[in-house]
C-alpha cells in the first residue's frame, strides 16, 4: 500500500472515530431522564472512541504504520487493548 493511500485510510478512519466521539458526547442532551448506568457506559465509549481518534492522528503524524509493520503492530496493541476492554465493559 502506497503512503498517499494509507495517510487517506487513516484520515478517514479519524474522521470517523472523531465524529461518533462526538455523537456519544452530545447524545445525553436529547435525553429527558438520565440512567447511571446509561452514563458510565456512554463515558466508556466516548473514551474508548477518542483513544482510536487519537491513534489514528497519531498514526498520521508520527508515520508508525509506515515505518514498519513490527512498530505499526506494536501501536495497533497499545491502543487497540484498552479500546477493546472499554467496548466490552460499555
């Protein structure tokens, strides 16, 4: 994969990451009565979706998918672990 094409994933992955960080934060202000539960679990998606928004950017920036599959991997596990742990508990 040629590096214009994987920085075009990657933004597009950001984007997408981005902006349902920021449906689940905004979401709570079209709901009349409030469940505890509800909340903890919108607070652990809202992060687990800014951790990928910012591995995406990170990978943008820093060029560790390009650099190498070992290191690109090695960042995949770094975010990707508690992402993973965030959705299953949300």
């Amino acid at each position: 994969m040629n590096n214009e094409l994987l920085l075009r994933v990657q933004l597009t992955c950001f984007v997408i990451t981005f902006m349902l960080a920021f449906v689940v934060l905004v979401g709570p202000s079209f709901v009349e009565r409030r469940n505890r539960n509800y909340e903890q679990s919108r607070w652990m998606l809202f992060i687990a979706m800014s951790l990928m928004a910012v591995h995406y950017f990170m990978q943008m920036r820093f060029g560790f998918r390009a650099a190498g599959p070992d290191i690109g991997a090695i960042a995949n596990f770094v975010f990707y672990a508690p992402v993973g742990v965030l959705i299953c508990f949300s």
